[in-house]
C-alpha cells in the first residue's frame, strides 16, 4: 500500500491543526525547544562577530569591485536569514500553534517575509561569491523559496497538511548554516585535519538535503498515527 500525504477534501477543515492529541503537551514534554532556541541564538551571535563594527576591507567576505551592491546586498541577505532563523523557532513549537495561534499566524508571516528577502537577495549575490559551494547555495536558495511559496499557497487554500510538510521542509533548509558552522566548530575542536574546499562544498548540501530527508522520515513515521490520534477530535 502506498503511503498518501496529499491532504484529502476532508482533511481541510479549520479545526484538523488541533486534531493530533499530541500538540497538547506542555513544553517539558517537547524538551528540543529550549535547546533549538539557544543554538539559534548563539549560532546568530557567533556567526554576527566577524561583520559587526568592522570594515568592509577586514570582512570575512569581501566586497566586489565589478558588482559594488554586492556587499550591502549580502549584509541584507544575512539579515534576512537570521529573522527567518529566529522566526522558526516560535513556528516549530506545536504548544504555542494550538494555545497562541495568533502569534502562530504573526511568526508564519515574519518568516515568509524574511525568507522572500533573504532567498531573492541570495540568487542575486550568489553570482558573486567564490565558485566552491556555489551550485549547492543557489540548489538550496531555490528549494528554500520554493517550499516557503508552497507552504503559502496552502495555507491560502487551508490545506493546513500541505502547508505544515512545506514549512517543514523550509526550515530544514533555513537550518543549514547553523548545522555546518558548529559542525565546524566540532571538527576544530577536535582537530581533525580538514581540507576548507570539500568543507564549504559539502556545507552547501550535507546539512540541508540531510534535513530534508530526517523531515520526510518523521512525515511517513507520524503520517502512519495520525488517522488513529485524530478519531478523537472528530465530530460528526
């Protein structure tokens, strides 16, 4: 039997986001919270330093002489990515879905905003930056813009399934960076010798396909309970 998770005419009802049991349970039920929100948050703050108060000619990344947006471009790109990062975290807490869905929906739009922004200004800059890594950004900004458009289309159509599986697939792209900076740290600290090429190759697309594929594991694993967690919740 093939395993469907296209969402069904009856499976668009307002009421089907509250229809697992198990969005009810309280935060030291869902223990990743807190610690996602401090990895967040400390990736942002560590991978800020080297741009904050310093000159453009002593930043990490330079700017272009052919292309001069392309420095503020970047910052605003960062920007950007770093909203939509701190957006997520509130967006994947499935107790403050079902007891504040008003700062659900508040999240959900910074998020989408932040990713349009950032994801635009990304294709553009991506033309510029060094040639290693470059077709895995340019393969990741699409897919991010692509699954944040899709989630947004299918809450405009109330297909909340549709749009729950396109969110999650847009923050396992929007977590890349963060997953292939400590994965970094983790090397360094480890001293395990490292050749910088194959690490920005491999950063533009182990973290984020990896992701993708942990997401749709969990969607088949929870897909199979949901019909049985449901029957609950259903009226007549």
């Amino acid at each position: 039997m093939t395993l469907n998770l296209e969402s069904d005419s009856d499976r668009r009802s307002p009421e089907l986001p509250q229809a697992p049991a198990r969005s009810g349970k309280p935060f030291w039920r869902r223990p990743w919270v807190g610690p996602l929100a401090i990895s967040v948050v400390l990736y942002l703050y560590l991978a800020s330093k080297p741009f904050v108060g310093i000159p453009k000619a002593q930043a990490p990344l330079q700017p272009h002489e052919n292309f001069p947006a392309y420095y503020p471009l970047l910052i605003i790109h960062m920007i950007g990515g770093a909203v939509a990062m701190l957006a997520m975290v509130p967006q994947v807490w499935p107790w403050l879905r079902q007891h504040h869905p008003k700062v659900h929906r508040v999240t959900g739009r910074v998020y989408l905003l932040a990713t349009l922004v950032s994801g635009v200004l990304g294709l553009i800059v991506v033309w510029w930056a060094p040639p290693v890594g470059k077709v895995g950004a340019l393969c990741l900004l699409l897919f991010w813009l692509g699954t944040s458009a899709a989630a947004y289309r299918a809450i405009r159509r109330r297909d909340f399934l549709k749009h729950r599986r396109y969110m999650l697939y847009s923050f396992a792209v929007a977590a890349n960076n963060m997953l292939a900076f400590f994965a970094l740290l983790v090397i360094q600290a480890l001293e395990i010798p490292l050749d910088m090429v194959y690490y920005q190759e491999a950063a533009r697309w182990i973290p984020w396909v990896g992701n993708v594929m942990l997401v749709q594991w969990w969607l088949y694993r929870t897909a199979r309970r949901r019909p049985s967690a449901a029957v609950p919740t259903s009226r007549g």
